[in-house]
C-alpha cells in the first residue's frame, strides 16, 4: 500500500526526511531495516542503541543500578533481573523509561546531525506509535504480515511461549490499527525478493518527490 508521497514544506528542506520505521514482534521489521541500509539509507536502530547504553561500560549503568540494585554487573545490564524487576509493574517500568529515553533521544539527535546532508533517513523504532514518537518523523512505513506468519517466526525463536507471545501482543497497538496509520505499508509475507522490491519502489517513489 503506497499513499501520496508527502512533499517536505519549504522550511524542512534543510535537513534530511525522516521517516519512522515500525512494525509488532515477528513482522519482519529488522530485515527491512537491513535492505534499508542496503540501499545506502542511514538508520537508527532504537533498540542497538538501548544495548550499546546498557552494555558493558554502558553509560546508563549507574543510573540503572541506582534505580534497580542488583541488575547490572560487568557485562552490562542483566536483562533478565531488570526484566524481573519491571515486569508487570507499570511505576518501575516507567522509571526505567525516565532513564532510558532521554539517553536514546540525545543519540538519535546526534545521529541526524551526523546525516544533515542525507536525502532521507530512517528511524527505526519498535513502540513508534505504543510511546508517542510519531511526531518526530515525516512519515511512517509499517512492515506487516499475516498474524499466522507473526505467531509462527516468534514462537520459533529460543525461549519463547504463547503466553509470553501474548503479553506481547497486549502491550502493543494491533497490526491493523498500525496499517491503518501508516503513509506506507511494507509487507514481508511473501518472497524477500518481493520485500525488497517493495522497498526499493518506495524509496525511489520519494527520491523523486524529494526532487521536484
């Protein structure tokens, strides 16, 4: 599904369009991502950032432990415990998130200061919609498939069950509510050929849009 390509106003011509790639668990958005930079678009990847920032000598640590004793050690962030320690408790998770966010967010301006003379770039974020984020992008691309499809790639990954797989589900916005909200729809249901085509049609599309 394409719709109209939006044409930047004139006082956005100083910087590259942005646009906001999202997708549920198992939809297929981390390869779309990788075609994205394939094709020599720079991305932002939320959730790399978030491991580099809690990682061994990470620079949320302190703050983490702080907040949450006993969750980090050497190698960075437990994610185990820190999951234990948020799981299921809204106040504790969003304490984590005062922590964490604006950390992500001083990366993410960085990063487009970094790619000021780029055409376009991608920020590609999980809870685009789910935290709020969608006012920092141009435009959004929702990579969907079937939920047959969804459910069969996420249960195959290690560790996970159908109930975790459902929790999952409930704290993020419905596949077809995120398609409904789109600008663009990248589906990854078929061949990645056909996905990757899809990709290169859209970004060819506002290439030319972004020309004119």
């Amino acid at each position: 599904m394409m719709a109209p390509i939006k044409r930047l106003p004139p006082h956005h011509r100083h910087r590259p369009m942005v646009l906001g790639l999202t997708g549920s668990i198992g939809m297929g958005k981390s390869a779309v991502a990788k075609m994205l930079r394939a094709e020599g678009v720079p991305v932002f990847d939320a959730d790399a950032e978030v491991h580099v920032l809690q990682g061994p000598g990470g620079a949320l640590l302190p703050a983490i432990e702080a907040a949450f004793p006993g969750t980090t050690g050497p190698r960075g962030v437990d994610r185990a415990k820190l999951g234990a320690a948020v799981f299921g408790n809204p106040a504790a998770l969003k304490r984590l998130e005062h922590i964490v966010h604006p950390a992500v967010a001083r990366a993410r301006a960085a990063f487009v200061r970094a790619h000021r003379s780029r055409r376009i770039i991608v920020f590609d974020i999980p809870l685009l919609f789910e935290k709020g984020g969608t006012q920092n992008v141009d435009g959004i691309v929702v990579v969907s498939a079937a939920l047959w499809q969804q459910r069969k790639r996420v249960l195959a990954r290690p560790g996970m069950t159908a109930a975790r797989l459902r929790h999952i589900r409930h704290l993020q916005m419905a596949d077809h509510h995120k398609r409904a909200h789109a600008d663009w729809v990248i589906p990854t249901g078929g061949t990645k050929l056909a996905t990757r085509q899809a990709v290169r049609g859209l970004l060819q599309n506002l290439r030319s849009a972004l020309a004119r």
